[in-house]
C-alpha cells in the first residue's frame, strides 16, 4: 500500500460535478493499492498517518499529528501510484490491485482511519473520474509505502 499524504489549508473531490468531499485544515491522501497488500497494511498505514507529526507547533516546528490539531482528511483511492514506467513512455498498472480486491482494502482503511481518529473521513469514489483540487501547506508531501516499513 502506497500513500502520498499531503498537508493541507483545504481539499475537495469533486465527481460529476458535484463536491463529494471538502475539508479544511488536515491531510489529503492519495492511496494506492496493491495485490499483496492485506489488512496488515492497512493498520500500520493509518496508525503511521495519524500519528506522523507534521503540524506546526506554537514555535513553528513540525511536532503535531493531524489528531493533535484538531484537523480533517480526505481519502482519494489512486491506482496509478503502483505504475511501472520502466519500459517505454506508456505506463503499465499491472502492479495495481484489481478493485475485487482494493476496493474492500480502500474501505477499510477509511473506517479504520475513522475508528482510531473518532472523525469522519471524506472519500472519492473508487473508480469514478474526479476533480481534486488542494492548497497543499507547507508544501509537505510525504510518500509512505508499508512496504518500506521504517520504524
């Protein structure tokens, strides 16, 4: 499981037209899941997304989770983070989950997100062509794949 997780003054998705989700202060994360993947990945990537310390504190300093400041996520589910650009100019998706297996894995780690925050998180739609837009703070965007654990 592949996240870029983005620190943000606001996010949206938008789907057809219409806005699916909207935050302000918080994380927008872009997931990408692969077949190996399990639920084991699933509760490391969001204990490490809630506890990742990237929020100024009162000095300026990056020392607060997005729990510690009170702030909102949206979860975007995105195949091509697995894209294999190795040969040629058109990248394959080959290492991507198919959806009778990601979907299961996408919704899960929402509500597993949801448990261990006590806050609702914002989606897309897995599969839909959506709009998301950002303010990205900071700029922080960090990429956490678990299967790079470093603890």
């Amino acid at each position: 499981m592949r996240i870029v997780l983005q620190r943000v003054s606001e996010a949206s998705v938008t789907i057809n037209g219409q806005v699916n989700s909207s935050i302000e202060k918080g994380l927008l994360l872009l997931l990408g899941i692969e077949p190996t993947d399990s639920q084991e990945d699933v509760n490391w990537l969001c204990k490490k997304v809630l506890n990742m310390r990237i929020f100024n504190d009162a000095e300026g300093k990056m020392n607060l989770s997005v729990q510690d400041v009170g702030g909102d996520i949206i979860v975007v589910s995105q195949f091509t983070l697995h894209a294999n650009t190795k040969k040629g100019n058109r990248p394959s998706f080959i290492r991507a989950a198919r959806p009778e297996t990601a979907i299961p894995l996408y919704e899960s780690f929402v509500k597993k997100l949801e448990q261990l925050s006590g806050k609702t998180v914002g989606t897309g739609e897995f599969g839909a062509e959506m709009k998301v837009t950002l303010l990205n703070d900071g700029p922080v965007t960090i990429i956490i794949d678990s299967k790079q654990k470093e603890f």
